[in-house]
C-alpha cells in the first residue's frame, strides 16, 4: 500500500516562517490534526484544503505519494 508523506508541507512551512501551531490556528483545526500529520497519517481532505487555502498553493506542495513499499529519503525537517 502506498504511504502518505508530508515532507513537503514541512518545508513550505519553514520557506513561510510559520510554526506547526501557527499553521493549525490559521486553519482551524486541532493539534491532534497537526500530529497526525507530523506521523505521516491520513488526515480528510478537508484539512488539506485548508492547509492548501492558508498557504497558498497545490496539495502536490503539502504532500507526496510515496511509492509501494519505498520510503521517504529526505530527512524531516524539525518545525515547532
């Protein structure tokens, strides 16, 4: 089964100087939410879109559909 990577959204957080709090206050969604991001887990597609109308852009700009079986070789960005 394919995996869910949100490597991408980590890196345009840290290219807009916006914590991982400040995303989920612009949002309106919980820090639960934004952990289960943080473990790579599905979150609804709503949220995307939120996160996608926050930040400005494509949901190919927040996240990544990893191949089966293979993994993430980029290395986490740690963003507060």
């Amino acid at each position: 089964m394919r995996k869910i990577s949100y490597d991408p959204l980590w890196k345009k957080l840290i290219d807009a100087k916006m914590t991982k709090t400040e995303l989920a206050k612009a949002c309106g969604v919980s820090r639960t939410t934004i952990a289960k991001i943080s473990k790579n887990e599905s979150v609804c597609l709503d949220v995307i879109l939120k996160i996608c109308n926050v930040l400005d852009c494509n949901v190919t700009d927040v996240l990544s559909i990893l191949p089966e079986g293979g993994s993430d070789t980029s290395s986490r960005s740690q963003v507060k």
